[in-house]
C-alpha cells in the first residue's frame, strides 16, 4: 500500500519526532554512521541550522503523525562556490517504511531545488544501506565515489558512498 503523506516545512514543534526517527536509524546499524542515541535538547543547535529559504527540513506527515522527515543540509559549509549543492539525507519510522514516504520525500525535494537555487544533490551514505541507495538510483541518482571499508560500526567494518544528482533548475 502506498501512502501519501502530507509533506511541509519543519518547526520546532516536529524536533522530537525527527529525533525519535533518527534514532531509530542509529539502532538499525546500516544508515548512520552515529551510534548513540540523541536527546531532543541535543539536536536543538542542529536543527537551528537548518532554514527554509536554503537548506530546509521537510517533514512528512499522516493524520498528524510525523512518519519521516528529510534534509538538504550544506556541503562543505563556509565554502562560497558550494553553495548551490545540498547534501541530502531522509529517514522514515520504521512503522512507515516501504509504503513510498522515502519516494514521496526525496521527489519534494527535488522538486524544491529551483526555489533553493541548488542544481545538484548529494547523498553520503553507508554503502551497507541497500534499500537507501536502491531509491535513490530510482531517481537517477549515481554512484560518485566510494571510500572502502571506512566506517567501523560496532560490530562491522563498512564503506562510505556518495550519490549525486544534477538538477534542472529551469
């Protein structure tokens, strides 16, 4: 079954759902190189980062329930001539998973990045991560670099991808 979430800007009020989510992705060993548990006053400095008008947080909701929520963050922040790439990074509740709120999220985002003036995209993920990067090749996206055997998990060794996108901005 394929659900169609309500997907919007996030406020602060969705800070502890967001977390929840995230936390679950940390305990899944296979989408965060993170391995331990945040707080919701932990990731308030993080979540202030972010902003509408360049790099958002979007939230997808049903019947007000955050199920997954996704981010276009800075790539190498401070650095002038990167400020027309985001790094993009999405997490669904584990209940939620496998009814196209991944699908959903990553094509509104797309979508959005005429109006944040980014014309391309890149996902830095696990290369353990399969159903993460099998969705991402749906939307064209393409392996641009791998760094092997990087990431030590607690009870595994694991390499480090990056996906990019070029987006049309017209």
């Amino acid at each position: 079954m394929i659900v169609k979430p309500i997907i919007r800007f996030a406020t602060f009020k969705d800070l502890a759902a967001i977390v929840k989510i995230y936390n679950q992705a940390i305990h899944s060993k296979t989408a965060t190189g993170d391995l331990q548990e945040f707080t919701v006053n932990e990731r308030i400095d993080w979540f202030q980062k972010f902003n509408e008008d360049s790099y958002p947080i979007y939230v997808a909701g049903q019947q007000e329930k955050i199920i997954g929520y996704a981010t276009l963050s800075p790539y190498r922040p401070g650095r002038k001539a990167m400020n027309h790439i985001a790094e993009i990074s999405f997490y669904i509740d584990y209940e939620h998973r496998n009814l196209g709120i991944g699908t959903a999220l990553i094509q509104y985002c797309i979508d959005d990045c005429p109006r944040i003036k980014k014309t391309s995209l890149l996902a830095i993920l696990l290369d353990i991560n399969t159903s993460s990067i099998q969705l991402l090749k749906k939307f064209g996206f393409n392996e641009w670099g791998h760094f092997p055997n990087i990431i030590h998990l607690e009870n595994q060794t694991c390499g480090q991808l990056v996906y990019g996108l070029k987006v049309d901005l017209d």
